[in-house]
C-alpha cells in the first residue's frame, strides 16, 4: 500500500547539501500501525514528509495504493492529500476562533464522503465538547480533536508527527489508545512517527532511522498493551 | 546586536514600509499644502480686505422705476420710461439721481453706510477671439481698487485689468486692449474686493482666460458707450442683519430692494473666509484621518513584527535584558522610518503650496503672499505625527513584552472570547460553511477590519466626490445650454423691424424673500423648451403660473401648488407654482411673456431679450451673448475641474490601494500556518484564497454598497447647503457609469492587492503547518 523505492531526499542550503534520507526501502501494507522511531534530525519526519506528498523525494520512488506520487505535480499532490491521506501534528493546529465542531468541518468541507462531525467526535471520545473552543479544552483533548479533524475525511493512511510530544504520560496514552482502536476498527494504516523509544512497543511494526537510513525494520506480533509501557 | 536584527526584520518588510511610509508622507503632505497655500492667501487677503474696506454687503435694487420715485423726481425728471435702462439712454443726469434717491432712501432707512457701485460689461476684441470685460467705476471708500503692478489709468485711453487676465493671454503691461473698438494702453493689474461682481452673467463663470475686471479713469469709463449695471455697497454702522432680519424690519423696503447679499454669503467674496477656515479644518481632517490609518497600520506591524520574535525575546528577559532595552531598537527604526517620511511629505507639501494656492486663485480674484515657513505648521505637519507614532509603537510594544520571560517563550492561546466576536459569529450561524468561515476570521481581526473599513470606505468616498464634482459644470451651464436651440442672446434692440428671433422678457426680481431672474417664454417658443424630469412640456402650464428651475427651488424651497409673492420693483404680484423644471443655471423662474408685460409694463408685447438660433447682429443689440463662448469657457473651466478630479480619485486610488495592500498582506501573515494547515489538508489554491480572501472580497462590497447612500446624502447636503448658504447651486451627482468605473478601478486594485497576496499565500511553506505552533 506504501511503499518506499531507494527514496532519497537531499537538502541543499548554499552549498552545503544534507542527506536527510538515504535510499530507503520500505513496504507498509493496509491497515499496519507503524512507528517510524529515531532521534532528532534521524530523517523521519523527511520520511514522512514524502509519504504524505507534502515534498517530492531526490532519487527514488514512492508509491501509495499503487500510485506513484512522487512523479505528482503539484496540483496532482493536493488532489492526492485530500482524498487519501489525514496527519495529526504534534501542535495540534486547530485554529482558535472555531469551535470543536467548525474544527472538524474545516476537513468536511473538502471531502467528497466525509463522515459525519458527530461520528467522528464520538470516536475520539469528544462528543460533548463539539460547541467549545479549543482553549476549553485540555492539551489531550485538543489532541483528540485534531486526530477527529484528520478522521472525518475517512482517510486510508493517517501520518501522525509527535502527536504525543506535547502532553503528559496519561494524556498521550489517551490519545495513543484513539489511534490503536481506529486503527484497529477501522483499519486505517497509522503511520507514526516520535523519537519515544516506549511507544514504538505499541505498535505493529517498528521501523528505525539514525542519519537518513533505515537501521532497523521489524514486525511486533505481540504489541505491548498501552497502558502496560512508560515514557 | 539587536539592533541589526531589528534592521534585519524590517528589511524583509521593504515593501510593506514603503507602503507605510507612503501613507505617513501623505498625511503630512496634505496638511502642508493645504494649510501653506491657505495661509498665503489668508495673509494677504484679510489685511487687503480691511485696508481696501470689503463691503459688508450688496442691495441689488429693481430694474424698474417705480411710483414713489418718480413722484419725489418729479422736479428734476421727467420720466418717459418705466425701465432704468432706457432712462439712462434717454437722460443720463435723471439716471444718477434715481440711483442718489435711492442710496439716500436706503441710507435713511438702515443704519448703513452705502456706496453706488458702478460698473458697464463691454467687449475686447483680439484677434479673432472676443472676450468679455467688466469695467468698474472707481470707488471712494468702500471696496477700493488694489493696485497689484503698474499704475492706474489717468487718462481716458488707459486701462487696468486683471493680472491673471493679462497672464493667460499674454498681455503686459503697455500693451493695448481693444474695447467696443477702442484702443485702450494698459497701465497696471489691478484687483476689487467686492468680487460678487460676477464676471459674465453667471456666478458659476470664474475663468480668467476671456474676461476681465478692469478700471479706466471716471472719464473713460462715462465715454464707453454702454448702460451701466449698479448695486450699493454698504457697511454696517453700528449692528449687523441679515435679508430676513432687513424685509422682517422693514417689510416695505421690498419695493426698493431687490436683493441684500451678505459678503460672507456670496460665493465669490465671503466664501473666501469659510473656505480658508474650511482649508484648514479639511487639511488637518484629511491628514488626520490618513495619518491615524497609517498609524494603526504602523502599530499592527509593530505588533506583528515584536510578537513573531516573542519567543527570543524571551530567552533575552531570561537572559536578564530589560524591556527598554529590547524595545530601544524598535523605536529608534520607528522614529526614523517615520521622521524620513513625514520630513519627505512636509518638502513635498511645501513644493506643491504655491499649486494649491493657485487653485483657490484661480477661483477668487485674490493677493497672495509667497510660500513661507511656519514653526507651528511644521510641528503640526511632522512631529505630532511623529510623536503620535513613537507613543503608540511604545505601548504596542511595552503591552507585548510586559509580561514574563516564560510567557514570552511559550505564549497562552490567544483567547477569542470577546463579546463583539461571540455575538458576530452567532449572527453567521444559519450561513454556509465558507461564509461563517470568513466572517468569522474577520471577527477575529476586529483592529485591522476597523482600519480597512475606514480607510476602503475613505478612499472609495474620496473618489465618488471627485466625479461628483466632475458634473458640477457640466449640469449648471453645459446640461443648460444643451437643452435649448439658442446660438445667441440679445439684449437691447436697437433695430426698427421686427427682431430676428424670439421675444422675451429677462428681470431680476424678488420671489418671497429669494432673488430669482424672471424669464417670460411664450407658449409657442421653440428656441427655449421647457420641460421636467419626466420630459413633459411646462410651456402650456405658463399661462397659468411659475415654473421653477431645480435649482431655484433648492435655494428658496417652493413646490408645486405653492402661492408665491413676486415681486418686481414696487409692484408685487400673487402667483401659483405650477411646476419644476428640471435645469440648474440657477434662479430662473419662468411666466408667461403676455402676462408678464401685460403685467408689469401694460403692454402685452414688451420685451427686452431677443433668443435667436443665429448669431444676432451685433450691430442691432446693445449687447449680444453668444453661447457658444460661453461653453467655451465652461470647457476650459472644465479642464480645471477634470484635473482636480484626477487628483482626488488618484489620491483616493493610492490610499485604497495600500491600504487594501497591507492589509490583505498582514492578513496573509496573520493566517499563515492556517494557510500552511489547508494546504496539508488538502485545500485547493483556489479554496484557501476563496477562505482568507473572500471575507475581505465579501466586505469590500459591503463597504462599496455603503459608500453609494453615504455620497448620495452628503451631496445632496452639500447641495442643500451651498443652496441655503451661498445661492449656488452644486449639482453635484453619480452617475450610474462612474459608479461602475469606480467599482472597475476598486476591483482591479483588489485584484492586484490579491495578487500579491496569492503569491504570498502561494509560498506559504507546507511543513511549517507540521514543526510550528499557531495561535
């Protein structure tokens, strides 16, 4: 369903050139839940980057439920993230003079069969708060609302970037087990990406990135329940 | 160090300063010309006043020789004819007397003192052209001649005109001036003080390019073979009045005055005084108005600026640097930036005075004095603004940085609670999606939506009045004159077979209280239509009473079906309104011929105007008015008013398009992460700039929509006022097409704005939605 063809993306800034991702291989199948695990400037959010259409790579291929978007234009690469694809930062990024609900329908308004406002908010467990303001709302909550927003366009694959890198231990497993249950019920494919060594124990399969390239690749047949890890 | 990095933040904003900076040097600029080039004219023209002792009014008196007169005259005259006119022609000394009765008669009634004001049109031949010339009988004590170059005349061959007269047609002095064939040498320029002479026979005429006031010597002006005009001007003695207070007092004055015009009513001379003021008031107002919109503009980026840096100057706080010395660098940019240009729109101004102030010359026959500084309106022009701006950009940014070092670096979620926003958004509820979603994001930038209101609204009223304007002449004297077949006018036939053309009768008279000029058509005239708004025939409604102009029933408010009091010399008549006519060449009143003479002269063919759809033989009329030259002078008048238009609406162009400019630009900035956010969503191009940009596209029709009722009323009160105020008649109106042409402009500005903005918005990089937090 995803799949990654010696995908390399090199950053020029004068005349220094970094080589943020190096021939990556990778195949990630409908439905997984992947962590994309690595420190800081290890080449996973360029990873990312790529498999959502948001950058085009250097070299290399990828392709998503047999299209190849890298060879996309631009206009192709909009038409693409909007029916396919859903993210969930670490910011949350809602914006703060919508309520909840208008949140949400930020992402309806594009779709072609969205879900509905209240579905989704049911599914993150928010229903109640779909007339309140994002500053209302706890850091999780908000969380939740943005993995509602990304949701609500019924996507195949959800990139998630750090979506726990700004909440505390119990919030960011709140919102962690949302995503396993989609995932689960859904199967929609989780693809998400944190420098958290505890979460990867959460998921499917564990790919691992240091300096541009892929280090480690592994399935998890027994993912550890949520409440079991610690950060 | 911070310093450099302020240089270097505000470097990445060139354009955006420019803009701003532009609007601050407007500001200044405007107030500078202005109120220079009305205190050149102010400084010479009170003192000339007072020294050349302006009139404090003019009584016009009837054409007609009433009973009362000719009864206290009877020893020295003996009076064959009934008008002024033919008594000059038939007995100059008995002409002077009833003038001399009639001064003394006023003089013992009012506590006033009065002088007659003498004066004979004429023509000047030169070259092929023939221009029209007002010669005034030199005054003793009132409204005395001002000697502006040369000499004045001292014998019968010489001549002083008008300098801006002699300028626009080359003419110096020494040179000779041909008058009724005469040759006249020109000794001097000069000026009067009681400019409600009007030069021509309309008010509305104030080119110097074909006529002139001028003096010859008593002698001179007594040879010149033509009936002359008169009115008395007076000063008051010891309290002032007014036209009620006089006819209120003395209602049986009204057989002897025709008129009572206060100087500072009369559009040609007193205006001068509320158009100085008014200069004053309208320059500080305009400048104020842009100053406070560059200001705001100036604040928000301040704003923007300090608080996308938030986060360093919190580590900075943390460092231990204090506020002053964060906001220190801001400042000293803010106070250059904006000495720079206020110090570059105070010179322009200053360049540009002597324009301004020859356009109010142009207007008023006026001295002036040359262009010289002044302390207080440099202070005014530059450093209030200026300090203006440095005690805004002071609290904008001590608002900003007054709170901790960790709010810097992590600042709370900027809370939309406010009532306005919570009970805007509910009014956009029931809408759309996309609408609430655009209204609601300008609910969110109240500040800025405030300043791009007024100032959209500002510029697209600024150029509403410029073409508002631009009808002024066409309508008082070009609509006029289009609407009637008539080549030229005659006045005093000289001739003994019938006249070429068709007879009518042209007095001045009193209806009610209001001067008008009495116009009596025949039913069968062809020459001089006459009809209303709807286009249907009045001429047949003559017999049965008034037809009114438009404009006469501005000034005097009478409608249909109203009972009117007209008055003609001691003779006073009741009179029916029927209709109004729908022309403005100002206080016209029409009657029927027949019953107008019938009337008035008890003979049923009088008349004393002949209209004729060829060119009148000069030699067979006292005087002869071709309107062809006058559409000429209206045309060159025209060209004034034209360039003037195109000040204002490019003026007005100018301010919309930067302001529409910034703001659309810092609106871009202030949803910049949104913009990114949409774009990973998956948002079209053409849906983000339809979500950001579409409020501003939906209220920018809002604010056009608004501008339209706005100037239908203020000109209909300007109008009302100048009616009211100065018997002048500013037909001031909007044009369906100009409507639309300002729309065209606005929307191409817009477009431009938008552009830009698109552009930006097109930059507007994808992962920064993924790495940055918004508020």
């Amino acid at each position: 369903m995803i799949e990654l063809k010696r995908a390399s993306k090199d950053y020029q800034s004068g005349t220094i050139v970094t080589k943020a991702l190096i021939d990556a291989d990778l195949s990630i199948d409908k439905g997984e839940f992947v962590v994309i695990l690595g420190p800081s400037g290890s080449g996973k959010s360029t990873m990312l980057n790529l498999m959502g259409g948001l950058d085009h790579p250097t070299q290399g291929k990828i392709v998503i439920n047999d299209r190849t978007i890298s060879d996309y234009d631009q206009k192709a690469l909009i038409e693409f993230r909007r029916e396919t694809v859903g993210f969930v930062f670490q910011e949350y990024n809602l914006l703060h003079a919508l309520t909840v609900g208008e949140n949400i329908s930020v992402a309806a308004h594009i779709s072609k069969h969205p879900d509905t406002v209240e579905n989704v908010l049911k599914a993150v467990g928010l229903e109640e708060h779909i007339d309140k303001y994002p500053y209302q709302l706890s850091g999780g909550e908000q969380q939740r609302v943005s993995i509602a927003r990304a949701l609500i366009k019924r996507p195949t694959v959800l990139f998630c970037d750090e979506p726990t890198g700004s909440l505390d231990e119990e919030v960011a497993k709140n919102v962690l087990r949302v995503l396993k249950t989609l995932n689960r019920e859904t199967k929609t494919t989780v693809v998400l990406i944190t420098h958290n060594v505890a979460i990867a124990q959460i998921a499917d399969r564990v790919i691992r990135l240091n300096s541009g390239k892929i280090i480690e690749d592994r399935h998890q047949d027994s993912p550890e329940d949520i409440g079991a890890i610690h950060f | 160090m911070l310093r450099r990095h302020v240089i270097r933040t505000f470097k990445e904003k060139k354009v955006t300063l420019v803009l701003l900076g532009l609007v601050i040097m407007l500001s200044s600029f405007i107030y500078t010309a202005v109120h220079l080039g009305a205190s050149a004219i102010e400084e010479a023209t009170l003192p000339y006043f007072d020294a050349h002792v302006q009139e404090d009014f003019t009584i016009e008196t009837p054409a007609v020789i009433n009973p009362v007169e000719t009864e206290a005259l009877s020893d020295v005259c003996s009076f064959t004819s009934t008008m002024l006119t033919d008594l000059y022609q038939e007995d100059k000394t008995c002409f002077y007397d009833v003038l001399s009765w009639r001064r003394d008669a006023l003089v013992d009634l009012l506590d006033v003192s009065l002088e007659t004001r003498l004066y004979k049109d004429a023509q000047i031949t030169r070259d092929d052209e023939t221009h029209r010339v007002r010669v005034i009988k030199d005054s003793t004590f009132i409204n005395r001649t001002k000697l502006t170059a040369g000499a004045l005349p001292q014998t019968d061959d010489e001549i002083a005109i008008l300098e801006n007269y002699a300028r626009n047609n080359n003419l110096e002095i020494g040179d000779t001036l041909t008058v009724l064939n005469n040759n006249y040498t020109i000794t001097g320029f000069v000026l009067f003080p009681d400019y409600n002479l009007p030069i021509l026979d309309h008010v509305y005429m104030f080119s110097t390019e074909s006529q002139t006031l001028a003096l010859m010597t008593d002698d001179g002006f007594d040879a010149l073979a033509r009936v002359p005009g008169f009115h008395f001007s007076g000063l008051f003695l010891t309290s002032r009045f007014d036209a009620a207070d006089l006819f209120e007092a003395h209602p049986e004055i009204g057989g002897l005055v025709q008129s009572f015009i206060l100087t500072e009513n009369n559009l040609r001379s007193g205006a001068i005084y509320d158009e100085i003021s008014g200069s004053y008031a309208t320059g500080l107002m305009l400048s104020v108005l842009i100053s406070g919109i560059g200001i705001v503009i100036v604040g928000l980026m301040v704003k923007k600026t300090v608080e996308s840096n938030k986060r360093p100057f919190g580590i900075l706080k943390a460092l231990g640097l204090r506020n002053k010395e964060l906001m220190w660098p801001y400042l000293q940019f803010l106070c250059l930036f904006s000495l720079l240009f206020l110090l570059l729109g105070y010179g322009l101004g200053y360049l540009f005075s002597p324009s301004f102030r020859d356009l109010y010359l142009l207007f008023y026959l006026l001295p002036s004095e040359p262009i010289a500084f002044s302390l207080s309106g440099f202070l005014t022009a530059v450093f209030v603004p200026l300090l203006v701006l440095m005690v805004m950009g002071y609290f904008v940014i001590k608002n900003l940085l007054d709170v901790d070092a960790l709010k810097l670096i992590r600042p709370p979620v900027d809370v939309p609670g406010g009532k306005v926003f919570l009970m805007g958004k509910s009014l956009f509820r029931r809408f759309g999606f996309i609408i609430r979603f655009q209204f609601t994001f300008l609910l969110r930038h109240l500040a800025k939506v405030a300043v791009y209101i007024v100032g959209v609204f500002f510029a697209i009223y600024l150029s509403f009045l410029a073409v508002g304007m631009l009808n002024v002449f066409e309508e008082t004297v070009h609509g006029y004159y289009d609407t009637l077949d008539i080549t030229s006018i005659g006045y005093g036939y000289e001739g003994s077979a019938e006249p070429d053309g068709e007879k009518v009768i042209e007095l001045p008279a009193l209806i009610d209280d209001t001067q008008a000029i009495v116009i009596g058509l025949s039913e069968d005239q062809i020459l001089h239509p006459l009809h209303d708004r709807r286009g249907d025939d009045l001429l047949p409604l003559l017999r049965e009473g008034l037809v009114v102009s438009r404009s006469f029933q501005l000034m005097s408010g009478v409608n249909p079906g109203d009972t009117v009091q007209v008055r003609l010399g001691i003779e006073q008549h009741t009179f029916e309104v029927m209709a109004v006519a729908a022309i403005y060449p100002g206080e016209h009143v029409f009657i029927d011929r027949a019953v107008l003479a019938q009337t008035i002269f008890a003979d049923s063919d009088y008349y004393n105007a002949v209209y004729a759809d060829t060119l009148l033989d000069e030699a067979l009329y006292e005087e002869v008015f071709v309107v062809e030259t006058l559409l000429d002078e209206v045309a060159s008048m025209n060209e004034i008013v034209q360039t003037m238009f195109y000040l204002i609406v490019g003026t007005g162009l100018v301010i919309g398009l930067i302001i529409i400019y910034l703001l659309t630009l810092l609106m871009v900035e202030d949803h910049y992460y949104n913009i990114a956010l949409f774009k990973v969503i998956g948002y079209r191009g053409k849906e983000i700039h339809k979500l950001i940009l579409g409020g501003y596209q939906k209220l920018n029709v809002g604010i056009f929509l608004l501008v339209i009722p706005f100037a239908l009323l203020t000109f209909n009160v300007m109008q009302w006022y100048f009616a009211q105020t100065y018997q002048f008649i500013l037909p001031m109106r909007l044009q369906v097409s100009h409507v639309f042409l300002i729309a065209v402009l606005y929307g191409i500005i817009f477009m431009v704005a938008s552009l830009h903005a698109k552009h930006k918005v097109n930059t507007v990089s994808l992962s920064a939605a993924l790495k940055i937090y918004q508020v």
